[in-house]
C-alpha cells in the first residue's frame, strides 16, 4: 500500500500541513519535528506527490532534449547521460528528435521548452540566429555547439584530430585522407580546423579533403571510393558509422584493412563492432550529457564553456603504412570496369 502524507503526519505525530512543511520547505519547522517527519516519511516509504509541489512552485520537474536523429549511437549515448543524471536530480526527460530538420528542431524547442524547466538542445542544425531567438525566454544550453553568449558543453575536437594525426604520422602516414561530416555539422568545422592545426610542421605530410558525406554508413561507402581514387593511405572519418562502412567497402575493392589502409574513427560509439575493431577517438557521451544536465540546471553564465577532454583508443584498424611508395595500392579492376574504359 502506497503511503500518503497522512500516513507520514499520523507516524510523526504532527498534523499533514506539518508534514508538508516538513517535506516541501523544512526551514520553516523546527529541527525536532522536521526529523520526526523525515525519518516517518523514510521508514514508509513516502514519496511526495511532486506533481503538486511544483504546480505551487511554478515548476514542471522536467528537462527537454532535442536531439538531430535519436537513431545516431552518438545522441543515443548522451540521452543516456542525460537522463541518468537527471533522474539522479528529481528531474524527467522530454526526448524529442528533430530528424537532422532545422525547422522542426525550431519548433520542438518552442514546443516542449515552454512545458519543461529547462531545454538542452544538441549539435543543433537550426541557424545561430533561431539559437539566439529561442534561447532569450527560456534557459537553454548547447551540447556539442558554441554560440556567442549561450551556455555550452562541448568536447576538444582540435585535440582530438591532434592525437589522431599524430598517431598515423608516427605510423609512417604521409597521405591522409579526412572524410567530412555533413557541411553544416559544426563539429566537423571543429575538427577540420583541429586537422590543419595538428597537420601544420609535421614532415612531409600531406591531409586530402575526401568532401563531406552524410554521417552514416551510406556516407562512408561514399567516401571509400573517393579515398581510393586519392590513393591515401590512411583516413580518418567522422564518426564510427562512416569509418565502418568506409572499411566494407574498400575491402569489397580488394584492399586489405589495415595493411593497405588504416581508418580511424570518431566518437567510440560502434568502433568495436565490426573487424577489425577500429582505432577511434572516444567522445565520453554520458559524462557530456550529465555535464550539460548540471549546467543547465546551477543556471551557469555562458562564459566559459565546459570542454571535455577525448581519447584516442588505439585498435586494430590503423598499422605502419604500406612499405612501397607512401601512397596506398590501386584496388584491382573488376571486369565491369575494364570493359568501361
């Protein structure tokens, strides 16, 4: 039988308005009767009807996250961080997925915002205009974005690239090849100008733009055959998804992963799926959604930002480049494509 606050002011031996005190503003009861009330309510069980309490404090008890696409192991790790953490503080969770759709991220966040304590809202896709516009009424922090004058939590994308280019340039790499995110991904701005940065006075080595590519497994198999066209012999992808399918199909091209060319991926999110278990640098999701959580909620002035450290995790997917040239074997043809040309 679920115990009321009835139950809790008959054990105590106080009257139910005591109680409430007690419970909800226990600086207005006297420490003798506010034990009392504390410890009737714990050996009961009593959990308080927080519904009502913060209809009266004019609060909701809860958080909204807006995510681009629940689906994506990387916004799937952080809700997992988020909501652990929130629930931790007496909060619940709005998780609303904007379908990689600004406009409709747009409209979560009026939507869901004005229902809930507090908006955190990630990699958004939505303009920093409409960022600025919908964060002057309700509090919002940022996940993987900055923004002038808005609270952020974000993670070290330059040093990230820096251990990542370092590692294949002590592997012998001479010709990298980087393949994007998704043009407007700010993470990948991010990490493109970590890549220059780390590049820069390292020996003769030399980093190919692939392009941008979706952030899932269609984007790395696009990739792929442009990394082998650029005969590079390593690449570093964004995230784990594009690095997986980026290693399908080269070797469906007949090149041999790591022997031929050595990936590495982004984020830790799948890097130990497939085989080889792929070299990643490893974004730590639940503590950047917890991060963001306690942000949002100490109501922290927007400077600075929070920035969280990465790792590489050094696996099986990168290796010595190939002994011959520096640049990576060509695939052999298949039938199809020497009768094309």
């Amino acid at each position: 039988m679920v115990a009321t606050l009835r139950d809790v002011a008959r054990a105590a031996g106080v009257s139910p308005a005591t109680a409430s005190r007690a419970l909800a503003n226990p600086e207005l009861v006297a420490p003798a009767r506010r034990a009392l009330v504390e410890r009737a309510a714990h050996e009961l069980g009593y959990r308080p009807n927080r519904a009502a309490r913060e209809l009266s404090s004019g609060r909701t008890g809860n958080l909204c996250l807006v995510v681009p696409d629940v689906a994506n192991p990387f916004f799937a790790g952080l809700v997992k961080g988020v909501q652990a953490r929130a629930r931790e503080l007496g909060y619940g969770v709005f998780v609303a997925d904007a379908d990689e759709d600004p406009h409709l991220e747009a409209d979560l966040v009026a939507q869901l915002g004005a229902q809930a304590d507090g908006t955190l809202l990630a990699s958004p896709r939505m303009s920093d205009e409409d960022i600025a516009r919908l964060s002057e009424d309700r509090p919002l922090v940022l996940v993987n974005r900055r923004h002038p004058g808005r609270s952020s939590v974000v993670v070290d994308h330059t040093d990230g690239m820096r251990q990542a280019v370092r590692h294949l340039h002590a592997l012998g790499h001479r010709r990298i090849g980087f393949a994007g995110g998704p043009a407007g991904s700010w993470s990948d701005a991010r990490r493109r100008d970590g890549l220059e940065l780390a590049a820069h006075g390292l020996h003769r080595l030399e980093v190919v733009d692939l392009g941008h590519f979706p952030a899932t497994a269609g984007g790395g198999t696009a990739a792929a055959d442009v990394a082998a066209a650029a005969g590079v012999t390593a690449v570093l992808a964004h995230n784990d998804l594009v690095a997986l399918a980026l290693v399908d199909r080269l070797r469906s091209r007949g090149l041999s992963i790591p022997q031929d060319v050595s990936v590495v991926g982004h984020d830790d999110t799948v890097a130990s799926l497939g085989s080889p278990r792929l070299t990643t640098v490893a974004v730590p999701l639940a503590r950047l959604g917890r991060a963001a959580v306690d942000r949002l909620l100490d109501g922290a002035p927007p400077e600075p930002d929070v920035a969280l450290p990465v790792e590489l995790l050094v696996r099986a997917s990168t290796a010595p480049a190939p002994a011959s040239s520096g640049t990576a074997p060509r695939p052999p043809e298949t039938a199809d494509e020497s009768e094309t040309r």
